[in-house]
C-alpha cells in the first residue's frame, strides 16, 4: 500500500509538542509496517501518546488491555478486517465510547457508510495530509473530552439530587415522627394490655392448688405472642425513622395500604376521622421499597387528615382505594375536606403550602418517590367536594 505523509505534519507536531506534552493516547491499526511507523512517528512528533498493532486480533487486545482514547484504524487488514474491529470495540464495555476514525485507500460513499454503520466516527482517505489526520484526531479528542466532562458533571448533578432527596425525605419522616409515636404508642398499648392481664391470670393459675400448669403454658406462649407483636412495631417504626438506602422489593400494593392504616388508625381516631380502605379484590404487585410507599401514602392521609380540619364530627372520612388499571396498580386517597387551592398544579413544588405550621415537603417528596419508582402522581378536586390524590406505579407480573 503506497502512502506518503506530508513534510507540513512534522511542523504541527513540533508546534503541539509545546503546547501540552501528552495530547492524547491513541492506538493505531495498520497492516503495512511502513505506513505504521510513519503515522506512529508523525503523531508522537505531534505530542500524542501512540500505541501500535500492525492487525485487528493485537488492536483488540491491547485496547482491551489498556482503553485508548482514540483509534486510527485501517478498514483493509489480513483476518479480521477495520470494520469488525470497530464493531467488537464497540461491543466491549468500556471501550463502546471510544472514538474510531478509519483510514482507507477505497472511501467511497458505500465504505464510508459501513464505517458510520459500525460506529465510526470519521473517515480519512489514503494517502493522508498529516495535517489532516491531525486535525480530525484533536476534535474527535476535544468532542470525546467534552462527553465525559458532561457525563461526569451529570453523575455528579445525579448524584446530588439523590442525596437532597433523601435528606429531605429524611427530614419530612421526621416532621411525621410525632404522628407516628402517637400511631405507636396507641398499637403498643394492645399486646402490652394483653401481656399484662395474662401475667394476672397466670398468677392466679399459679396460686391454684394444684397449680394449672397447663393453662399457665398456655398463656406464657400468648404473651411471647404479643411480645413479638410489640417487637414488630417497634421494629417497623425504627425502618421508618432511620436513614437507609431504598431496597425495592416485590409488595402488595394492598398490603402497604393496609400497614399504613394500622399505623394511622390511632391518628385517625383522635382527629375523629374515619378511615376507609376499599382495596381490589385481586393481589397488586409492584417493585418498590416499602418503607418509601408508606411514606407517600403517610402524607397523602395526613393531609387529607389536615384538610378535614374545619368539618363538623361525623362528616370526616378519608378513603383508600386500590385499583388495578391495565399495566398500572393505583391507590386513590380521596376526602372530603376543603379541596385544593386555586392553581393547584404548584402543590407539587417543594415549600408550597397554604398550612400556618405546613412545610409544603408532603406532596413534592411523594411526587419524588413515586417517579424515583417510575409512577406518575396526581392531585384533583372531586366533583361532590374534596380532593382526591392518586398515585400509579408500574405493576408487575
Ligand atoms: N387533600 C388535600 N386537600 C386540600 N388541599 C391539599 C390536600 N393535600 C394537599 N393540599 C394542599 O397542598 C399543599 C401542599 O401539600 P404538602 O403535603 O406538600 O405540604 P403541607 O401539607 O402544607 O406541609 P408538610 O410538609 O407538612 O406536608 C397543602 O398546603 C395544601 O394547600
Ligand atoms: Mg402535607
């Protein structure tokens, strides 16, 4: 193969060798040694960091070996030709950004068009100006330079708006800390009753004589029963209260729903509200973190809760409804409280709040989470009064 680079590529490598010592790493794939050596000078001349491989098995390998940040590759080489070489780079992780300029003595129209096909990202016909080839290297390295600048800045934005989001989230659990004592302290009061008043009873059977040692085994298996009852709760209040990464697992919509009653129940009586649940007949599986759902579904209620304030007794009703609607398992909460302000679309943003004690965080931290599990959320007025706020999640198998 007969190619010539030209005198001028010398002089811009002289100039670029200045100006910064290292400009790039650049593997270089050529079946010709001739051609080989003389492209693999004139780019070290030019200031770049060169590897060679005089065919398309070693140019795997080493890139493999060690990622270029560029690839000068021949289209026509003995066994495996440029045009494979660029499509097993473009297969290998790691190695799938990697910008591939081809250098070929027949570029028409239809190599070229291979070339894009298979991931190329310029074409550069033989034989070469150097001055070119340098040319068309520097951009591809300034474009490719500029992509992991941007996709490491985005990791970084990413990586922040998790952490704000989960600190938030965090801070909004404790706001609902009181809520959930409350919740808490009302479910303990029933297995630690049931404890008690079967301690009484096994100290009477005790006292017996003959002592009823049967009945009294029988009672110590009860209070392990509602002692382990009054371990879960507290267990479930510790998830709920302290600050872990979310673990999505496989739930029961209507499960989730049903725990969240539990735990409002107190709450619910005191602000004498009834709480309604109209579950769907039928399982709803979703992928999601449970912990996480419950907080969506705590401060959907609690702001209808809030909503009810100014109802005369016996008006206040909160419903929970799940339905299955195609591919998507839906919770409502619906009241009958106030309604939404005017131009309520904004109830959504952070720090919006019409409550003199409000944080405006309940709805913006749901909307986080339910999308976070790839569901849409939303807020309208009901037609007899009140609002209804439902959320979508993807169902699953
Ligand atoms: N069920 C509802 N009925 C009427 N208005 C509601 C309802 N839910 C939310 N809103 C309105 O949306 C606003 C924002 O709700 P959001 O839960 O985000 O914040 P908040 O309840 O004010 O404060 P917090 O951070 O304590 O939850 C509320 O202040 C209220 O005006
Ligand atoms: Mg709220």
């Amino acid at each position: 193969m007969d190619q010539t680079g030209q005198a001028g590529g010398t002089q811009v490598g002289a100039q670029g060798a200045h100006a910064d010592p290292v400009r790039g790493d650049i593997l270089v794939v050529e079946d010709t040694p001739a051609s080989l050596q003389l492209l693999s000078r004139l780019l070290t001349d030019a200031g770049y960091r060169v590897r060679e491989a005089p065919n398309g098995e070693l140019a795997l390998w080493s890139a493999q070996a060690q990622a270029p940040e560029l690839v000068l590759l021949d289209v026509r080489m003995p066994g495996i030709d440029g045009y494979e070489v660029c499509s097993r780079l473009k297969r290998m992780p790691g190695l799938d950004e990697v910008p591939v300029i081809f250098l070929s003595a027949h570029s028409d129209t239809d190599d070229k068009l291979r070339g894009f096909q298979v991931g190329g990202v310029d074409f550069i016909s033989k034989p070469f100006q150097f001055e070119e080839v340098n040319a068309r290297v520097q951009s591809h390295l300034k474009i490719r330079r500029l992509q992991q600048q941007l996709a490491a800045h985005n990791d970084r934005l990413q990586k922040e708006s998790r952490q704000r989001l989960a600190e938030i989230a965090h801070l909004n659990r404790n706001a609902s800390a009181t809520v959930y004592c409350a919740a808490l302290m009302h479910e303990l009061n029933q297995p630690l009753a049931a404890i008690m008043s079967n301690a009484e009873a096994a100290e009477l059977f005790l006292k017996m004589n003959p002592p009823q040692l049967d009945d009294v085994a029988e009672i110590l298996s009860d209070i392990q029963r509602d002692d382990r009852r009054a371990s879960d709760l507290i267990q479930r209040m510790r998830e709920l209260l302290k600050k872990s990464d979310p673990v999505v697992q496989k739930l029961d919509l209507n499960d989730v729903v049903r725990q969240v009653c539990t735990l409002l129940s107190g709450e619910a009586r005191m602000r004498r509200i009834v709480l309604e649940m109209q579950l769907a007949p039928q399982v709803l599986p979703v992928a999601a973190d449970p912990i996480q759902l419950q907080q969506v579904l705590i401060n959907l209620v609690l702001n209808a809760f809030d909503a009810m304030a100014q109802l005369a007794d016996g008006a206040r009703a909160v419903c929970l409804a799940t339905r299955r609607n195609g591919n998507t398992a839906e919770v409502l909460v619906s009241d009958q409280g106030c309604g939404f302000p005017e131009g309520h679309e904004r109830v959504f943003e952070s720090f919006f709040t019409t409550k003199p004690h409000g944080m405006g965080l309940g709805l913006s931290i749901a909307a986080a989470i339910v999308q976070a599990h790839g569901g849409s959320i939303w807020a309208r007025n009901n037609a007899d009064g009140g609002a209804t706020v439902g959320f979508a999640l993807p169902g699953q198998p």
